[in-house]
C-alpha cells in the first residue's frame, strides 16, 4: 500500500508539526508514505469564498499529483471533505477522479477503517476536550453527532479514549467552532463569539488541552486563547498520539 | 383567471418523475398503548382517566373541580354530563362564549402524542372544542392507535369532512419560553378513556 | 451597503443578550433532539419526507389541479395569485366586497412575505394577529424574528412593559402566566368582533382537497370558528398527495420546531361551515421559478419548522433581524437571494457552512450546500467587492506554482515576527482584533521532511 502525504496549506506553513506527527504516526503502522513536494492547496479558500472557478487549477494539480496513490492521507477534514464533496463540480469526469475521492482520507477515518488499528496505547494522563469539527463530523461522519438518530459513534474520540490516564472531559455542545475559512473574517464579530463559547464550554468541562482533527479550528480557538491569556493548550489529535507513545 | 393559467404552465414546465416512497403503515410499536398514551397525554399537560364504562365516566367527571364549579355546560356525549343549555337552539356559536365546559366525543387516540380525533360531524359548532375554559373527551379505549400513521389510515376510511386531532390543552411558551397552559382555547384536557382496550384495532 | 455582518455585530455587542438569546434556542434545538429520540424511526421518516416532497414537487402542477378539484368540491372557493401583489388584492376583495373591516389573523409566513397587514391597513381593515408571539412584535410594530417563536428575541420584562401600555396590565409586571393571561381576555374580544378570519396552510391535501392548519394556542381554531368568512393563504409547495403522506409530515414538524409530540390543535378544514364561506388563495411569488432552478429545487421542501434557525449558531448568535428577510436563519439565507440577489448577497456568507441545518431539517434539504452554491451564484455575479475578487484571485494563482506558494508564506513567516505588533495588529488585521496570528514557525513542513530525510 503506497500512501500519498496530503499536507494542507495551514498545516505545511503554520503547523508543520502537525504534518509530521502525522507522518509519524502513519510510519508507526507499517506505512508506506510519500509526500509530493510540488502540493500547495486543495482550492478550499476559493470555493468558500464563491470564487470555484479559480480552485479548478488547484484541484487539477491536486489530481495530478496524487493521483497515483492507493491512498491519500491528510491531517484534516476540511480538505479531505472538499476533495470528496467539491471536487467533482470542478472536474467532473476526469480521468483518476473517481479513484481520488474514494482513496482520500482524512487521518483518523484512515486509521480506523482502512488501517483499523488496535485502539492506541500510550500515556496521556491530561483532561482532554475534544472538539469535533464540522467537517469531519457531518461530511465526513467520523462521529455520529448530536442532530442524528444514529447508533452513536466517533472515529477521532476511539483513537483517544485507550490513552493511558486520559480523562476526555464532555462539552455540553458539539457545536461549531467559528472558523468556517472566510467566515472568520467576514463576520468576525459572531465567529470570535462562537470561539469564545467552545473555550468557555471546554473550560467549564474542566479541560487542559482542547484536541480536534482539523488544524483551522484549533488555529481559530488557539488564537482567541492566546489574545485572551486563558490556561489552555491546543494539540491536534495526531500530536497527541505521537507524544502518548 | 390568467394567474391560474401561467401558475400551472410554469410548474409544469419544471415537472420531474420522482417515485414516492414506501411509507411506513405504522402499527405494534407500544406494548401498552393505554399506557403511552396516558404518558403522552401528560406530558402536553393534559390528563387521561381510564374507567370502565360510561356510566363511570359519567361519575368521574362529576368528581372533577371543573365540572363542579361549572355553571354552562355543553355535553354531547349521551350519558356523560348533562348540558346547562339546548345546543340544538344555538345558532350562533359567538352565543357559546363564557362556555365552562364541553364534553365531547372522540373517534380515536393517538398512543405516540396524546391526541384525540374529534370528528367535525359531531359538532353542531366548530367553536365547542376551542372555545370552553375546559374540554372534556370520550374515548373507547379500544379506539387507541399507536401512531398517527394508523390514525389516519383509519381516517382515510371515513368520509372526508372537518375535524382536529386535539393533543392536551392550549398552550404558549412565547414568553421567554415558559409554558404557559391555557393560551386561547382550553385550560386544561381531561380524556375520559372508556371501557377494556380489547385486540388492537385492525387497518 | 450593510448588511449582515454589521446587524450581527450590533447584536453581538450585547454580550448578554447575546448570549441569552443564544441559550434559549439551544434548549429549544435540545428539546427537539429529544422528541426526535423518542421516534425510533427518525433518520427513515426524514427520508420519507425528503422523497414525498420531491415527488409532489415534481408533479406539483397535477396536485394543485386535484386539490383545487376536490377543495371546490367540498364547497371552497379557490384563487390563484402569482405574486405578492395579487395575494393582497385577492384578499382585500374578499374582506371589501363584504363589507368586512375587522380580521383576526393566525401565523402565516406567506402573509409576512406578501406584506399583507400594511397593505390591508391601509385600506381601513383593522388587523389582529392572534399567534401570542405575533401579537406581541405587531404591537411593537415589529416584524417576528423567527417564524416559529416570534417574540423570541424580547425579555419578559420588555412584553410586561408593552402590555402596560397596551393592554393595560400592572407596571411592572412580567409572569408569564399573568401576561398570557391578559393576551388571552384582549385577543377573545378580538375574535368576538372579527367578521373574518385568515389562517395559514400548514399542508395542503390533494386527494381530499382538504388544508391542514397546525396550532398550539387555538387561535386558527377560535378565527374560523367565530367569524364566518375564512380566508387560508397557501404557497404552491405546501401540496401533499394523500393522508397516508400528511401522517409522515404530522409526526415531524412539531418535533421538530418546539420539541413537542404534535401541535395542540391539528385542524383539517374541508370545504366552508355550513354557514360559512372558506376561500383558498394558491400563491406563487417566485416558489415556480425556484422550482425551475435545478440546484436550489429541493428548498421548497420546507416545511418551515424553524429547527435549522434553532440549530443554527450564527442564528442564535445575531438573532432574526440581522437577515433583512421574512424568513431568516438557513433557509432565509436560500430563500432571499432568490428574491432579491443584490438585497441579500451577505446572507450567504453569513454561514460557517457548519451543516448542523442540513442534520436537524426534517426534509433534509442539504441547506448548506445551497448557501455554499448561492455564494458561487453571487460571484458569478460580480456581487461581491471587487477587490475581495482580486484577492482571491491573486491567491488561486499564487497557490498553483509551489515555488511562489512557499516563497509567499516564507515571507510571511519571516516578516510576522519581526515587525512591530501595532503595525501586524492594525485595524486592517480584521483576524488580530480579537485573537492572536498562529505563531509562525521558522520551518515549514516541506523544510522538517528535508532535513529529515537528510535533504538539506
């Protein structure tokens, strides 16, 4: 199995530390990973904006370079969600289509479905809320949610849940956390509101360090944490996993 | 009428095969419907009492404080009450306003919600369920469905005409979301259910 | 041009307020979650929904035929109005030829988009709204906020202080029940004296020709049931095909808008009272021509509930009015540009595409997809500024060469630190006004895999 590295834009200039626990974490379960250095960005910004036109370029060059894999795997759900979801308004029918939005994966549904890995061991003795973000949880469904009827679930919360000593604090809302790409910018006033309310509730849960599975929303939360000096710390999942074992 | 016309052209022109769905035909879904209903009925502020037959229901709603303080009083259930005044020489149903009571019959419960379909037929003044301070229904408890898929399979089966599914009493919670029980119609709902609940109903 | 980014944040400047509006629809999404619990076939009866709805709006010109068939039949008048202007006409002449000066009105969203009350107001037909939350913002000379709960944006104490002035109650005075109360005593002499009542259409029933009006006060009830003229203003999409299909629709929209089983009054009107009159008026108003629109089609399945604005938590963050439209929230935010595109071009960015509308809408109308499309329709456009254009263009292309890309975000990364915080924290960094910019690494990603894979 040859696993083609997706790093989103975020992750590779702001966080590459996320990108390389990602990786490491892929290495520490036999995989094969290569990373296409000639990536830049999934188009997402621009289809958020209205502007779909100017992603079809990125998204062509997305399929071009990963094309070839068996699986591409990306440490977030937003990106993953918008090769899977959007891609094919753009470059419906192209050849290699098909095969890259059911080969591409954000991180923990790789781990859980294709992988399907033991439930990860470790130490991580640390009161840990987790935030799901939404488009891992309602495009790609690694969790159930709270809107659906379903038999509940969550991909990124099993990942965590073995860790030895950690204590996953429950939030009162699954609720989003005020990112939402231009958003957080077009309407500042009611994202920083909303990010405001996912700390205060992660706080109010008792938790250390607020953990998700897509760098935009951590980014987000990180910066309201940090202008407003609250005793908080922020890791992605795969930080996490990396630094329990 | 032109507007009818270029309405009808225009959704025409957007017309498109989509098959409908197979629908649930509703059915066994509470081990005890008598119970769910009270349940439901409850829990939308209204109360259920079971009793055995009419002569019973009749003795329960003399029991009940709003009966008893009741000076107009319609009952349109034989046996079941007596009315203070001849509905029959009501002609105008503004004539019913500062009605105490209305006692009313209901074709059949619904177990998931509470209601009670009152058929329109019954109703010599659609204004008797709306406008009394307090309604009283009659029900057979045989007469229960589990949901409102059977309910309205068996409507489906009587002839088309007026009615309402009434669920509990009247309510509001447009003030800041507090329930408030009596908004404009009935302050409260009391469901007589009569007799044993016998085989479930068949569709 | 304002629009809603500048409502929002006024209405989030009011911290507590803000934050009071936003946990009192939060409970109400809760109570919803917990009615849809107790359906053990919720996610198939929201698909079964979804289906009926395409499959009467793909038909919707031979159900509007048979309902107007049977609705005749059973002694209704039935008219038709294209737009808004032909639906007040229609009524007014109803009320005028009549010679009827006083209607008592339950809720109906269509009515607030035609604008009726001003239009009847100004021809001298007093009109009451009866709903009690509507009643309430048509005393303050408002327009409801959400079209469920329409008075959910006014504390206790401000509707104790309108019905003082208005109603008369105690100075002072903000119980609920009391309040209630004396709404009660005011709207009764109201339906006493009306010689008209005008309701909404919650569902319309094409094999029977019947209309089905959902009410939790009665006041839909009390308004037909007094005065004898009934006029029920319906839009086209409200058509479903047999009972059999209204039972699926019954079951979700209660639970759906307040969390409730059903609503407490669930009426089906066939044909007048004996000695009555009931007129239906069939409206078009834009709902054909959203109909022939392939990617926004599927949102006049709403069944307007009101669950995606309770969900939603910018709505619950900026309140009703910061949309400028009838219908608000989500599906206002579809709704409105197929109105007035130019009017409502901020609505659809006013999203943060979380999804959670799409999740509780129980006709699962992919809400934040159209909101998503409607912003590529607005671009499309030239709508949005031109500079904002520019910018993105200048990133797209920035994005497709990798030497540029990194060049790019190498210098961002390199000049952040080093410039004084007044200029990075300017009033032009719209992101620094309340939080910090991620620390900017030395490396990038691309740089850590270099070096450890002992390429320099």
């Amino acid at each position: 199995m040859k696993v083609g590295l997706f790093i989103p834009c975020l992750v590779e200039q702001l966080y590459p530390q996320v990108g390389m626990a990602t990786l490491r974490l892929l290495e520490r379960y036999g995989v094969r990973v290569e990373y296409p250095e000639a990536q830049t960005c999934c188009g997402q910004p621009m289809t958020n904006s209205g502007c779909s036109a100017d992603a079809r370029p990125l998204a062509r060059k997305l399929l071009k370079l990963f094309g070839g894999y068996d699986y591409v795997v990306a440490p977030s759900g937003s990106c993953v969600s918008m090769v899977r979801n959007h891609f094919d308004e753009l470059l419906g029918g192209e050849p290699g289509l098909d095969h890259l939005r059911r080969s591409t994966l954000e991180l923990c549904e790789f781990l859980v479905d294709v992988l399907k890995v033991p439930t990860p061991s470790g130490r991580f003795p640390h009161r840990v809320g987790l935030h799901e973000s939404c488009h891992g949880l309602r495009e790609l469904r690694l969790g159930s949610g709270s809107e659906r009827r379903v038999v509940a679930f969550n991909k990124v919360r099993s990942l965590l849940a073995g860790l030895e000593g950690i204590d996953l604090v429950a939030p009162a809302r699954d609720e989003c956390c005020g990112f939402g790409g231009t958003f957080a910018v077009n309407e500042e006033a009611v994202s920083c509101m909303m990010g405001k309310d996912r700390i205060a509730d992660h706080e109010r849960a008792g938790a250390e360090i607020i953990t998700g599975a897509d760098v935009s929303c951590l980014m987000h939360l990180e910066g309201l944490i940090r202008r407003a000096r609250r005793p908080l710390r922020v890791m992605h999942v795969a930080e996490i996993l990396v630094e329990a074992s | 009428m032109a507007a009818r016309e270029n309405i009808l052209e225009a959704l025409r022109r957007a017309a498109r095969a989509v098959a409908l769905p197979d629908l649930p035909k509703g059915g066994a879904r509470f081990a005890d419907r008598r119970r769910q209903l009270g349940e439901a009925l409850a829990s939308v502020g209204g109360t259920c009492v079971p009793v055995a037959d009419r002569a019973a229901a009749d003795r329960a709603l003399a029991t009940l404080a709003i009966y008893r303080e009741a000076k107009k009083i319609v009952s349109l259930v034989p046996g079941v009450g007596a009315s203070s005044l001849e509905i029959g020489a009501v002609s105008d149903p503004h004539e019913l306003e500062g009605l105490d009571v209305a006692v009313l019959p209901g074709t059949l419960a619904v177990a998931e919600n509470g209601a009670v379909w009152i058929d329109g037929s019954v109703l010599p003044h659609r204004a008797l369920f709306v406008i009394p301070e307090h309604l009283v229904l009659v029900v057979d408890a045989a007469a229960i469905v589990d949901d409102m898929h059977e309910a309205y399979a068996r409507l489906a089966e009587l002839p088309v005409g007026y009615g309402v599914f009434i669920s509990g009493p009247s309510k509001t919670a447009d003030i800041e979301q507090a329930l408030v029980i009596g908004a404009q119609g009935a302050r409260s709902c009391t469901l007589l259910l009569v007799g044993p609940m016998g085989e479930r109903p068949a569709i | 041009m304002s629009g809603h980014p500048e409502a929002a944040a006024r209405f989030v400047a009011d911290d507590a307020k803000a934050h009071w509006h936003d946990q009192s629809l939060w409970w109400v999404r809760k109570k919803r979650d917990a009615a849809a619990a107790t359906v053990p076939d919720w996610e198939a009866l929201r698909s079964a929904a979804a289906r009926i709805k395409e499959h009467t709006l793909g038909r919707l010109a031979d159900y509007l035929e048979e309902f107007e068939k049977n609705a005749v039949r059973s002694g209704a008048k039935v008219w038709f109005a294209s737009d808004a202007a032909e639906h007040n006409a229609i009524v007014h002449r109803i009320l005028a030829e009549r010679g009827i000066t006083r209607l008592v009105k339950s809720k109906s969203m269509l009515t607030e988009e035609c604008h009726l009350n001003p239009y009847l107001e100004a021809r001298g037909i007093t009109v009451t709204d009866t709903d009690l939350g509507e009643r309430i913002v048509q005393l303050r000379h408002e327009p409801p906020s959400h079209i469920v709960l329409p008075a959910i944006h006014l504390k206790k104490e401000e509707i104790g202080e309108l019905f003082h002035g208005e109603l008369g109650t105690d100075k002072g005075a903000s119980d609920p029940k009391y309040l209630t109360e004396a709404a009660r005593q005011h709207l009764r002499r109201r339906f006493l004296e009306a010689g008209a009542g005008l309701t909404g259409v919650n569902f319309a029933v094409a094999a029977t020709g019947g209309i089905v009006v959902c009410t939790n006060e009665g006041n839909a009830d009390m308004g037909t049931a007094l005065p004898p003229v009934h006029i029920a203003c319906m839009g086209v999409e409200k058509l479903v095909p047999r009972l059999e299909e209204l039972a699926v629709f019954v079951r979700l929209l209660a639970r759906s808008a307040t969390g409730q089983p059903v609503t407490t009054y669930t009426t089906h009107f066939h044909g007048p009272r004996p000695d009555g009159e009931l007129h239906i008026v069939v409206v078009d108003n834009g709902r054909s021509a959203q109909l022939a629109n392939d990617t926004f089609r599927r949102s006049l399945s709403c069944i307007r509930c009101g669950a995606c604005m309770n969900t939603c938590p910018v709505f619950r963050r900026s309140g009703g009015y910061s949309y400028g439209f009838v219908v608000p929230g989500p599906i206002g935010s579809v709704l409105a540009p197929g109105r007035d595109v130019g009017a409502h071009r901020t609505l659809p960015f006013a999203s943060s595409l979380c999804g959670s509308c799409s999740d509780v809408c129980p006709v699962r109308i992919d809400l934040h997809h159209e909101i998503l499309a409607w912003r590529q329709e607005i671009v499309r456009r030239k709508l949005v500024p031109v500079w904002k254009r520019a910018a993105m263009r200048l990133l797209a292309f920035i994005l497709r060469f990798a030497f540029l890309y990194r060049l790019g975000a190498w210098l961002v990364r390199r000049m952040t630190p080093i410039l004084p915080r007044a200029i990075v924290y300017s009033r032009w960094n719209v992101w620094g006004r309340q939080r910090e910019l991620p620390p900017m690494p030395r490396r990038s990603f691309r740089a850590l895999y270099r070096s450890r894979h002992g390429r320099a």
